[in-house]
C-alpha cells in the first residue's frame, strides 16, 4: 500500500440518541460493515456531532484507551471514578484509559463536534489494571511551525498525553495554499483525515471529510488549494502485542 483513499460517502454512517448525534466512521466497529477493518492498534475512528445537543447517559467501557478530541462546541464528560462532570471545549482532549472497568456519561452542547479514536493497548493485559482518564486544555499542546503549515502535536514529543497503547503520534495540521513536503517514518502507518479544505496528497485528491492511509513512504507532499486543516494518527506497523480484533474477531 502507498496511498488508500477513503471518501466521506464510503464510510459508515449513522446516528443516535433518537437523531440527536450523527456520525461518519472511517473506521467503524467491525460489525458496521465499513470498507476497513482495525489495523495496527487503531481500532475505531468516528466523527460525531450534534445539532441540537444530546446527553449520553451512562454506559460502560472495558480495555481500549479511547481519545475524544473536541473540534467545535463543547461537551461534559462523567465517569464514575471522579464522580464529576468536567466541561471540554474546542481543541481540548480527553483520554479515558477503560482498563478493567469504568462507567461514564458524555454530554452533547448545540453545535458541538468531536473525534473519538479507539486504541488497543493490548486488551487482554489492560483488562487487569485500573481506569482512569486525563483531560487536557488546548493550550498545553506544543505547535511547531513550518513555512506552508504548523503542526499541533497531541502525542509525542513534548506533548502530554502519555498512552499505553505503543508508538502512537496524533497531530494536527492546519495547512495555507501551496506546496509542502513532509518527511515521515516508513515504518508507521499514517491515517488522515480533512477537516476542512481540499488537497492533493501524493497527487491523489482529498476532499473535505475524507480519509487516507499512508504506508511504505516516506514523504507525504500536499498541495493545498485553500486553508484547511488535516488531522494525523501515526501507528507502527508492527506491534509487539495481538489486538483484541485478531484475537476474538478476525
């Protein structure tokens, strides 16, 4: 694989809470019947919004580490552990380490948007350990500046986030109109997704809400026709652990 590209009306659609939150899915659960499947430890990728708001009552997680990124508006998370809720707004992030057990709740504000990406830290060993989750504000992320874009680093290098699940970058890029060329590791794989604008990536066209996988380069070259912003996970290609999809689901 070089460049795979997965356009908005090929993923996996849906929506809940009675119509309140809708969602595209790049990577949807492997029971949604979506073009892909989880690869390396990334295991669910979904852009969720609402509307008008909506409250998703309490419920359970077990095992994933599972990072909700908020993009616009704002939402409350619950969990039984702290016994709060905690107010997260545009750009903040919260990562919920599920580990053996943890019950929480998640409120939707009118016009809120988030991405909520699954990693699998090695299932079978974390289901032993206990939950716990971190929130973090905007501003403590690092950005680094280049001529043609910056990048907001979430995780890794001096950012704070610290994961269980191995060797994963999370990045976001906010792109001005021209040509940039970026240099990344051969051994990892790159999963994108537009926010907003439309790009050529190593010539392929990219359109907004779109989502492509990199592997086996190493140069990603954007030509951007507009601003626009570009939202990257970076996962090895090989990890040390099996997932919980090879293990009970492939």
């Amino acid at each position: 694989m070089a460049i795979f590209i997965l356009p908005r009306e090929e993923q996996v659609e849906s929506d809940f809470n009675n119509g309140e939150i809708f969602e595209n899915k790049p990577l949807g659960f492997p029971n949604e019947g979506g073009v892909l499947k989880p690869y390396s430890n990334l295991f669910y990728w979904a852009n969720a919004w609402s509307d008008k708001g909506s409250l998703l009552k309490e419920h359970r997680h077990q095992g994933f580490e599972i990072l909700s990124f908020v993009l616009q508006g704002k939402i409350e998370h619950f969990d039984n552990k702290s016994n709060i809720w905690t107010p997260l707004t545009a750009g903040d992030v919260q990562i919920l380490f599920a580990g053996k057990g943890i019950n929480h709740a998640e409120n939707f504000f009118p016009g809120s948007r988030i991405f909520q990406i699954w990693f699998d830290p090695g299932v079978q060993k974390n289901l032993k350990m206990e939950p716990n989750y971190n929130n973090f504000k905007s501003e403590l992320f690092p950005t680094i500046e280049y001529d043609n874009f910056f990048i907001k680093v979430y995780k890794g290098e001096n950012a704070p986030i610290h994961m269980f699940s191995e060797k994963v970058e999370i990045f976001g890029m906010n792109f001005k109109k021209g040509l940039s060329n970026i240099k990344i590791n051969p051994e990892k794989i790159y999963s994108g997704y537009l926010i907003t604008g439309s790009i050529l990536i190593n010539g392929y066209v990219l359109k907004q809400d779109d989502f492509f996988i990199a592997q086996d380069e190493e140069i990603i070259t954007i030509e951007a026709n507009t601003h626009g912003n570009l939202f990257i996970v970076a996962t090895p290609a090989k990890i040390s652990y099996k997932t919980y999809f090879q293990i009970y689901l492939k």
